[in-house]
C-alpha cells in the first residue's frame, strides 16, 4: 500500500510571544532629533529588557525589526509573562525618569506596546506579528494613550486575548491583577475585519479613566469617515478631553490614580 504523502506544511508552528512599541508622534520630531531620540528608546528597552530577565533586543538577530518609530521583537513563548510583568511597569518608570532628566528643547517619549502570542512560521512570518502590530494601531490603545498623556504617564499597553489569559488570568504578573485592566475590543481604521477583544493597561491609571475616552467617541472600523481619535487629530481629541475633564469636575472624581494594589481619587489638575 502507496504511503500517504508527509503535509508538513500543515503542521501548527511553535508559538512566541510579540512585543510591538511605537512612539507617540515620532513623526513630528524635527528631523535633526530624530536619531537621537531613538537612539535613548533603543538604550531605554536594553535596560528594561535586562531589569525585566530577559534577552537585549538587538542581540535577537532577525527576531528584532526596527520600524524607525519603534520595534518588533519576537521572542520565546516561555518569556511571555515577563513582557507583561515586570517590563510594562518597568518601561513605565523608565520613562517618567527620562522625562525628568531630558533637556526641555527635547522631546518625550511616549509608547503604545502590545503583546501577543501566537504561532510563527520559520523567518517570524504569521498572524502573530500581523495581529500584534494592529493592536498597536489600534483605536483603543490610542483613546488609552490619550488617558496617558492627561495623567502623567507614558505608556499605554494593549493585550490580546490569549497574552491576557496566559499571563494576568493565570497569575504569572505578581505586580499586575485582573483589576487593573480596561476590557474593550481593538479596531483599526482602515482594517474593517479586524475585531479582537483585548485588554488595556495604563500604568498607575485606573480602567475607570480609561473607559470615558473609548466611550468618548463612537468609531467604526469600517467608517468612511477620518478617525476622530488618531494621533494627528489634536482638535477632535482636545474636545475629548474636555469633555471627560467636564464629567470628571461634575462627579467629583475627575482623577482616579494607583497606589501600589489600590486606587485613590484626587482633584483634577488645571
């Protein structure tokens, strides 16, 4: 009897977990500055990589890609949790520091990140990546940037599904819990199928902050309109945020910040 041929190519590839960050606005950095802002971030994950147990990204050969503005990074599924916890806070304090620190003709540095795991085929090609790099883009994680940006921190981080479930729901975050994430599904403009359920963090920010300005907005991924909350849009986003300020001063709770496991309301700042 003929031996049924080998279908290798159907064979689900190892999985691995995706970092994808990106700076905020690095496209409005003067050009002359550019290089030397990117240069700090690049220095600023080597440290956090190293602080957080895990391996410097630009030693990762192909399983690192610059994408001028931030980077992919591809690495071992058994290092997933720790891209959660503790690189997110790391990165977070991180950059509070440098924002201290920078000279006041430079610019910040603010990051969107996302985190996924998934399968990828040989060369890191797969949905992993693609799906990874738009949750970065995504709606949601820019309405939680927005929430960043008004209360003094610098990272806004988005988790798939399957990162959360893995890492967060299965206790492997000590310092991060289910309480602290916002649940939303992402959507991209442009992208009219893709639809995922994920999770926001905002680090030191309650999800309570967070939903107004998802809710702030009602976007369709498949509208023909401009997309009210992108980046460039600061008219549209400064209507926003006055808006929630607006709610924030008539309930009396206009900031809700974390201490340690805790959350503790304060008044807004002018």
């Amino acid at each position: 009897m003929e031996a049924s041929p080998a279908f290798d190519g159907f064979d689900v590839p190892a999985e691995n977990a995706v970092l994808v960050v990106d700076m905020m606005r690095y496209s409005q950095i003067p050009e002359a500055k550019m290089a030397v802002v990117r240069s700090d971030l690049d220095d600023i994950l080597s440290t956090e990589f190293a602080e957080s147990r895990l391996p410097e990204p630009r030693s990762l050969g192909e399983a690192y890609k610059d994408t001028g503005d931030g980077a992919v990074i591809v690495l071992s599924a058994q290092h997933l949790a720790r891209l959660v916890d503790p690189l997110l806070t790391h990165l977070n304090a991180a950059l509070h520091r440098y924002d201290q620190q920078r000279l006041a003709s430079s610019p910040a540095i603010r990051l969107r990140a996302s985190v996924h795991v998934g399968p990828l085929e040989p060369g890191h090609r797969g949905d992993a990546i693609n799906d990874a790099c738009r949750l970065v883009d995504s709606t949601a994680v820019r309405q939680a940037m927005a929430t960043a940006v008004d209360h003094r921190s610098f990272l806004a981080a988005v988790l798939s599904e399957t990162a959360y479930r893995r890492t967060v729901r299965a206790g492997r975050t000590p310092n991060l819990q289910e309480h602290q994430f916002l649940t939303t599904t992402a959507h991209v403009e442009g992208k009219a199928g893709f639809e995922e359920a994920c999770r926001l963090l905002v680090p030191g920010v309650a999800p309570a902050m967070i939903e107004p300005y998802l809710a702030a907005t009602d976007v369709q991924p498949d509208s023909q309109h401009q997309n009210p909350v992108h980046e460039d849009s600061d008219k549209r986003r400064s209507e926003v945020h006055r808006d929630v300020r607006q709610k924030g001063k008539a309930s009396g709770k206009a900031r809700i910040v974390q201490v340690g496991g805790d959350y503790i309301t304060g008044a807004e700042r002018s």
